[in-house]
C-alpha cells in the first residue's frame, strides 16, 4: 500500500483467486466469460494438470459453469472468498459437487503453487517502482491537468497470469502480475488511470458548481 495522506494505491493479490485460478488452471476449466469475468490468461508459472487416479477427470463444463459463478459471486476476493474455498467445508461451493471435487481434489497442489507465486510476487515487489515513482507521477499529472487531484483510493488486483495485460473490470483494477514487473507499462498504465481519476474530480466539482 503506498499512501502518502493524500492518495493510497493499493497492490493486492488475492490467495482466494489465486486458488481458483489454480483449479481452473489444474483442471483445465473453460468457464465461461462474463463482465466480471473477462477471459484471463493461464498461470504463469503453469500449473500441473490435475488427473484423477491417471484418469482424465468428468464432468469438467459442469465444473467450469459453476467455477464461473463462484467468481462472480466472491470477485474481487478477501476473506470471505477464501473462506469459502478451503476444508473443510468449502461453504462457496455447496451445491457445486463437480467443483468442489475438484478443489479436494487439487487442493494440496493449490497451496504449494500459490506459496511459490508469493515469493515470484516478493521479487517483482523489490525490484518495481518505488513510492517516489508514483509520487513523481501524481505530480506530473496533477501538472498536466493544472489541479491538485483530490484525495483517493486505487484498489488494483493483481494476478500472476502470463503475460502484460490490464483490465477494468465494472470499475475494479485488474493487472497482470508481468505488467506490475514491467516498469515502463506499469507506470503508463497508471498514469492511464491517474488522468481519469484527475479528470472524474475535475467533472463533479464542475457538476457541484452548476
């Protein structure tokens, strides 16, 4: 979280949908997509594919529909989220059999591979844009659109998916943990998302004015 009294950006990767990545991911899962869920890439590092007893595993687009509603549901992740997904009652997944045999089923895997992405995200975190980096862009901005941007708040879920991509997702900051790494397209999208948040104050002052 940087904050500096009068904005805060806040950089958070959910364990709830890392671990529902890792089942999509594990199980090879076509969910389908949605507003709140646009078509993300797989893992990186890929995961293992998940077999039952050396068998390709059954009912998969049963499990993919209700994987789909599972995110709907617990987007943007947080406690309640996780909750949900782990024994050992998996409370999200009632009534969701296929999926929640599946989540048994990987779960261990899960655990481990979201262990290694938190230490991928510790050495992204070390070597990105400091405070000062962001700090230098409010300013640059606030120049540019010759007023002090009000005080805010950008939450931005971040997800270990390949590749550098961004998404908007009703209003929810998505990127790609590759975008956070990438010091030059991180800072142009949140310049990006710095102007309009400049230029959404600038408009209701303006509406508040009339």
């Amino acid at each position: 979280m940087r904050d500096v009294g009068r904005w805060g950006i806040d950089l958070t990767m959910p364990q709830s949908l890392l671990l529902a990545l890792h089942l999509r991911d594990a199980a090879g899962l076509r969910p389908p997509t949605s507003p709140l869920l646009p078509d993300l890439p797989p893992l990186d590092p890929p995961v293992r594919p998940l077999r039952a007893a050396g068998h390709d595993i059954a009912g998969l687009d049963v499990a993919g529909q209700q994987w789909a509603a599972w995110w709907v549901r617990h987007f943007p992740g947080g406690p309640d989220a996780l909750t949900s997904i782990l024994p050992p009652r998996y409370p999200g997944l009632d009534g969701r059999p296929e999926l929640r045999g599946l989540a048994e089923l990987g779960l261990d895997d899960a655990l481990a591979w979201c262990a290694r992405a938190r230490e991928v995200e510790k050495r992204v975190i070390a070597r990105s844009p400091s405070a000062l980096f962001e700090t230098n862009l409010v300013t640059a901005v606030e120049r540019e659109l010759g007023r002090r941007i009000r005080p805010f708040s950008l939450r931005v879920v971040v997800l270990p998916v390949a590749g550098v991509h961004h998404w908007d997702v009703l209003g929810q900051a998505v990127v790609s943990l590759g975008l956070r790494a990438d010091r030059d397209a991180y800072l142009t999208w949140l310049r990006e998302q710095l102007v309009a948040i400049g230029r959404d104050h600038l408009a209701r002052d303006g509406e508040q004015s009339t």
